[in-house]
C-alpha cells in the first residue's frame, strides 16, 4: 500500500490497517506525551499519546523529513544493540 493509497481510506480503515499491517518501530517521550513511530511498506505512521490519561491525541503520516529526526537516535541505539 502507498501513503495515498492509506490517506483515501476512512479513518476507521487507516486506524485498522495500521493495527493489523504495520510495524512498530520506536517511540520517543517528551514531557507530556509520548510518540509512537510504525512502519507501513514505504512511509511511516507517528501516533501521539497523552501519558496522564493514556488516549491517543493524533496520527501523522509522512514519508520522510524532520518528524523523523527524534527517533533517529533510538533507531540506531537499537540495531548497534543486535550487533
């Protein structure tokens, strides 16, 4: 699937594909929430949560750019981790 292929589907599918058929991949905490990155074939899915009541805020979906920057250290902290 492609990112306009995901973005033409309703929100109850995005939300049910991205269940079923991504990738988690990091997540990174700031002071009052927290972000979840995934993986979907050829673009990513970064869902924000609020800690104090444990619902999700929002979902973004990009390709590349400086969303991706805050999970670039964790991402190598992890594949240095299997070597």
């Amino acid at each position: 699937m492609r990112i306009y292929d995901y973005l033409a589907l309703s929100k109850e599918e995005q939300w049910e594909t991205l269940w079923d058929d991504a990738v988690y991949i990091a997540s990174f905490k700031s002071i009052d929430c927290c972000f979840q990155l995934y993986a979907m074939d050829r673009f990513f899915i970064e869902l924000e949560l609020c800690l104090q009541q444990g619902s999700i805020l929002g979902m973004g979906v990009f390709v590349h750019g400086k969303k991706m920057d805050k999970y670039v250290d964790t991402v190598y902290q992890d594949i240095l981790g299997f070597l």
